[in-house]
C-alpha cells in the first residue's frame, strides 16, 4: 500500500506542478497579449499624431488656398480699375482730338479771313496810288473787314 499511496502522491504532486505551470504559461501569454496590446496602443497613438499632423498640413493648406484666392480677388480689382483708369484715358484723348480738329477749323476759317483781308488791303493800296497821282473823279469806297469775336473763338476751343 505504501507503494499504491507512494505513487499517489507523485501523481498528485504531478498534476500540482502541472496546474501550476499551467496557471504559470497562463500568466506568460496574458502578459504577452499585454505587451502586444500596449505596443499596438503604441502605434496607434503614433497614427493619431501623423493624422493629426496630416489634418494640420490640410487646414494650413486651405488658408493658404484663401489666402491665395483672396490675392487672386485683390489683382482682379486692381485690373478693373486698370480698365477703368484706359477706358478715361481713351475718352479724355478723344476729347482732346476733337478740340484740336476745332483749334484747326478755326485756323482754317482765320487764314481764309485773313487771305481776304489781305486783298482788300491791295484794293485800298490801289485806290491810294490812284488818288496820289490824282485820279479824274472822286472814290468812294467801303472797306468791309469781317471780325471774329473773341468770345466765339474761346467757346469753340
């Protein structure tokens, strides 16, 4: 019996030391699974960070893409008052066109007068010659000389 009850103890401390080693390989892949999940919390913390970076990258993207648009609004006003200011400039250049075709009308009218006066002017030097050597009858002669008013030739212009 001894024997019988010898070899029930060894078997009983067999499976003790079973049970614990069980209970200890137990231990092992609980810490392992621990360690494994907290290398993955790891990493997933270090994902968040990069997409947080990558979230900022594509705000500062977006101001900056506003800021651009609003340059883009800011340069097509000043091309539409650069319009604005050529579209002036041609009306003003016009204007002064037709004043200088008006300057040189009245030129033209002036000369036309003066060529007028000018042969009147020989007629009186004639008339003159003709009385200084003495002519057989008296002359009577009108002179008209046509006169352009002043105020007519600064409205004109």
């Amino acid at each position: 019996m001894k024997m019988i009850v010898g070899k029930t103890n060894r078997v009983d401390d067999a499976l003790k030391r079973l049970d614990m080693l069980t209970r200890e390989e137990n231990l092992l892949a609980a810490a392992k699974t621990l360690e494994v999940a907290q290398h993955v919390d790891d990493k997933v913390t270090v994902i968040e960070e990069v997409l947080q970076d990558v979230n900022g990258n594509v705000r500062a993207t977006q101001e900056f893409t506003c800021h651009v648009d609003q340059s883009i609004s800011a340069t097509k006003e000043v091309i539409c008052g650069v319009r604005d200011d050529v579209t002036e400039t041609r009306v003003l250049t016009q204007l002064v066109d037709n004043k200088v075709t008006a300057i040189k009308e009245l030129s033209y009218e002036l000369r036309s007068e003066v060529d007028e006066i000018r042969g009147d002017a020989r007629s009186v030097n004639d008339n003159i010659k003709v009385t200084k050597h003495g002519a057989p009858r008296l002359f009577i002669f009108f002179i008209y000389i046509p006169t352009i008013p002043i105020h007519t030739l600064n409205s004109n212009v």
